[in-house]
C-alpha cells in the first residue's frame, strides 16, 4: 500500500472555508450552502478529533458526509486517509469511490481508486482505472505514465493476473506512434515479474522493432540479463551497435559486473567515459575494476579524474552517494600507494576522507597501513580506540583486526578474536566461516570441515562455504569425488565465479585431468587476472612440460601481487627463480 498525505487538523478546516469560495468545474456540482456553516464547522471539527482519539470509524463517517456535502477533494481525500490510517482498504475504496463519482474527471480520485485496488488485491477490478489513468495523462507525459504503471503493481501477489490487465489496458496504445515502444516495453516487464520470460523476451524484441533506437526495451533488457535471461543481452547489443546514450551503457556495464564479467564491464566502462568524458560514476568503478585487475598506474590516473568531477560537483550538490564515492576513490588511491610502499601518500588519502561512514573505514585502512610497516601492536591499539556507533561497526573492526593478524601471519591471535566474537554473536556465520579458513592456516582440518559444514547446514546457498570446503580437500588430494561435487554446488550458486572455477581446475589438476584443468584456468585468469589464479595455471603448464607459457603466467601473477602467498610458495616448491 502506497503511503498517502495525511492533512492535519488545521489544514483541514482551513481547506473547509475555503472549499466553497473556490468555482467549482463545469462537471462538479455546485455545494450545497455558499459558506461554511457552524453546522459543517462543527462536524470537520468532530471528524478530527475523533480521528486523533482513536475513533477512526466515526471520524470517517463524519469527514466522508462532509466530503459529499461539499465535493471538496481535499475532504474525500481525507477520508480515503482515516480509513487507511485505520487499515481499513474497504472504506478507503469506497471513499475513494465516492470522490471519483462526485468528480469524474479528477486524475487524484482515479489514481486512489486504482491503487487501493492494487492494494486489496482485487487485480481484476482496476483495468478500468488503469484504462484512464493512461486515457487522461497529458499527451506529453503519456509515455512516462505508460512506463510507469508496472510500479503500481510492484507489491501484487497475482503478477500473472496484474500482467494480463495491464496489457487489457494498453491494447490500443502497442501500435501507437509514440507510445507503442512504452507499451510493449511495460508489458514485458509486467511479463517478467510475472516469471514469463519467454514472453517478456518476445515483449522487448517487438518494442525494439518498433524503435531500434529506443532505450526503454534495452534497460528492460539489461534487467531481464540480470533474471539470467541470456537471450536478452543480444538485444543490448543490437542497441550498442549505433549511438547509444551513455547512461544505457551504464546500465550494460553494471549488469556485466553483477554477472562477474569484469573485463566486459571494463570495455563498457572505458566506452562511456570516451563518450561522455565528465560521467564520474563511471570513472570510479573502471578505476576499481582497473585496480582489481592489477593495472595500478592507469586505475590511479581514472579515480583521480573521479575526485575531480566528483569535488566539483559536491560544490554544486551535496548527494550522498557523492561522499560515498569519494570515500571509496580515496581508499582506492591509497591502496595503490600502499601498493609502491609509499605509505606517507597513502596516508594522505585516507585523511581526505571526511564522511561520517567512511571515517572508520579510514582508520582501519591506517591500521592497516601500520601493520605493513611492522607495527601491528599499534594497529591493534588504532582499531581498539575507535567509537563503535552500531552494531556493524563492532563486526567490522572485528574483521579488521583478523585480517591485519591473517596477513601478519599471527594466526592463533586471529582464532581467539573470531572465537570471543562468535561467542559473543553466535549466529553471525560469516564469522564462522572467517574461524573456518584460519583454523586451516593453524592445521586444524576436522576443525575447519567442521565448521564449513555448519555454515552450509545454515546457509546452504553459501556458494563460498561449498568452494573452501572442496578446495580443501582437492588441495591435500583427499576425497577428489566428494570435492568436486561440493565446487560444482558452488558453482551452481555462483556460476560465473573465476576463484570457483579456479577450485574446480584444481581438483581436475589432483585428479590427473591436466587438459582440463587447463582449460578450465585459462578461462578463469581471462575473466579475472589474479595472482593466485596465475600460481596455478603456471603450475598446470609447467607439469605438462610447457615452461615458457608458465613462466610467462606467474610474472603475470608477480605484477598482479608480488604478495601473493600461494604464488610464492609454488615457485619456491617447484625451485623456480624469476
């Protein structure tokens, strides 16, 4: 139910006075008395206070009479508000109903009716209403309301039922210039949220015949690749092949990074900011995603031009997803410099964040900044001392802290932290998943399956749960059956997951698949360069004899992080000197 106006007391009576000294339209009939009588007076007073001292049953009544004495919208809308207020949808309809009567040709009294409808679930009664509601808009906004009727039915428990009278409405409107893409593109959603994606799919594809160059069926589209609608995004390739509007490309470059395909998305993002070179949103996430695929030098130069465009127009504008940018490019920037050891420059970033939510991601990142230059004790102390405003604020500092004693190597002092904050949240099973994988740098395997199994008993869509507890096994070359079947399951949660993927050329890897397995890892490092993903690809090649492509592979991996821990002690194992 959507959330209406309420008219307080005084506003009430004083849109009571002056109900009658207004001209009435043509179609409105006239009031029944030329002023306000003490009489009708007395009796939006009552209606008021009856409505504040919880008699809501009375005062509806008494502002539904006035409301058809004087055909004021303002009373009808009023009575629509107690009867709603009252959770009452029976009322609010038929007062509703009442003012739709009295003043045919108001849009408010057609929109109420139709949504207190779509709030009772009485789908089927609101095709004459959503009829007008179209019929009536201005012929400018025609299109925009078009568009727009899939939100009235966003919470209606029919959507097959809400899909059909939605498409009963605009049957004369999906062959009208102008309007007919918006008609076919707002019947595919409604299709879609009805889980029809054959036909929504079919929905789009008209709505772009109709208009190759429109923009409304490609971001249904986008959505629908989202709903994993494959076939959906050739659509949006189709649009792409002309001059599409950067905000569509956007959208294009969102969808591929919630679908993991990251180099996709960093092709995308590069076009956008090529054609519009002051699109800040865009600069950020490619600067990010050129930072996660190990090119420092021009993810530095992109999230600096992101500080730029977005500090000019903080000066403008003070949003705040703006701050929230900021926050993240600043602790970006400072990785980078973290990165090159040049810790005084990543300081400097992190002072530069002002925002209140990201001031505590600051200090942590300065923790973590002394903890890399050998004083941890003092980190710890830094995390410790700062003010924890809400609960998330003490998990984070928790996860803080283990992460600067993981990569410190102190792992025993990371199982007591994750153990007293188990203790003290016992149902927070990210944290046991976090003891799980510390518990298996201190040795202790029963311990570790243990756990992971206690994640999956109570997440089992925990796709990350499944592909430790495999890795683990086909990393110590025990139980190879059992430890595919638990990546593919992680897979089957998370199937375009390089870092999953990279566990199941493993286990190919155990198993003696050698092909296979490189097969599967060269597919992984294509989609996500990573350094651990190299390790093993490396290791594939160099087993089957091809030195020179392994070689290659792990200086690869060494720019992508010199750090990287499964990469060393590959090449170390395998006495290889780069």
């Amino acid at each position: 139910m959507l959330h209406f106006y309420r008219l307080p007391l005084l506003a009430v009576l004083v849109c009571a006075l002056s109900v009658n000294a207004q001209t009435p339209p043509a179609s409105v009939a006239e009031p029944k008395s030329s002023a306000l009588s003490s009489e009708l007076f007395y009796q939006l007073l009552l209606g008021e206070l009856n409505a504040r001292g919880g008699e809501p049953g009375a005062a509806y009544s008494l502002m539904l009479d006035a409301a058809r004495k004087t055909n004021d919208p303002r009373l009808y809308q009023r009575a629509v508000d107690i009867a709603l207020q009252a959770r009452s949808g029976d009322s609010a309809l038929l007062a509703a109903r009442a003012w739709k009567q009295a003043l045919p040709a108001s849009p408010e009294a057609n929109r109420y009716v139709l949504q207190i409808l779509i709030g009772l679930n009485r789908i089927g009664e609101a095709l004459e209403p959503l009829k007008r509601e179209v019929a009536t808009a201005d012929a400018k906004d025609r299109l925009a309301t078009i568009l727009g009727l899939p939100r009235y039915f966003a919470r209606a428990s029919d959507k097959k039922m809400a899909a059909t009278t939605v498409e009963q409405a605009l049957a004369g409107y999906k062959s009208m210039p102008g309007v007919g893409v918006a008609a076919w593109t707002a019947i595919g959603r409604m299709r879609l949220d009805a889980n029809d994606t054959s036909g929504a799919l079919n929905a789009v594809r008209i709505a772009q015949s109709l208009d190759v160059g429109s923009e409304h069926p490609v971001l249904l589209a986008v959505l629908m690749m989202n709903a994993k609608v494959p076939q959906a995004e050739a659509i949006v390739e189709k649009y792409l092949e002309d001059k599409p509007k950067p905000e569509v490309r956007m959208e294009y470059a969102r969808a591929l990074l919630d679908a993991q395909r990251y180099p996709q998305a960093l092709i995308q993002l590069k076009f956008v900011t090529s054609d519009k070179p002051d699109y800040a949103d865009a600069w950020l996430i490619r600067g990010v995603l050129e930072l996660e695929a190990g090119h420092s030098v021009v993810a530095e130069r992109s999230l600096q031009h992101y500080v730029e465009l977005a500090l000019a127009k903080r000066d403008s504008t003070a949003r705040p997803e703006l701050s929230r940018g900021l926050t993240q490019a600043y602790l970006s920037l400072a990785q980078i410099a973290e990165q090159r050891k040049d810790f005084p420059a990543a300081d400097a970033w992190l002072q530069s964040i002002d925002s209140k939510d990201g001031l505590l991601n600051a200090q942590l990142r300065r923790a973590a900044l002394l903890a890399r230059q050998g004083k941890l004790e003092a980190a710890r102390e830094l995390i410790h001392s700062q003010p924890e405003l809400s609960p998330a604020d003490v998990r984070l500092k928790i996860v803080a802290e283990v992460q600067l004693l993981r990569d410190s190597k102190q792992y025993q002092g990371a199982y007591e932290v994750l153990v007293q904050a188990i203790a003290d949240n016992p149902d927070d099973f990210d944290l046991r998943y976090d003891l799980a994988m510390v518990a298996e740098k201190l040795g202790r395997l029963d311990e570790m399956e243990q756990l992971l199994r206690s994640v999956i008993a109570a997440k089992p869509e925990d796709a990350q749960s499944y592909n430790a507890l495999g890795y683990s096994l086909a990393e110590r070359g025990i139980r190879l059956v059992e430890a595919k079947q638990l990546i593919l399951k992680a897979l089957d949660y998370a199937p375009n997951d390089p870092f999953i993927s990279d566990s199941l050329a493993w286990v190919e890897f155990r198993s003696g698949n050698l092909a296979e397995a490189q097969r599967i890892l060269e597919a992984a490092f294509k989609a996500r360069p990573d350094a651990e993903i190299a390790a093993h690809l490396g290791e594939v090649l160099w087993t089957q004899g091809q030195r020179e492509p392994a070689l290659s592979i792990w200086k690869q991996g060494l720019q992508l992080n010199a750090e990287n821990e499964t990469l060393l002690q590959t090449l170390k194992r395998l006495g290889v000197t780069l």
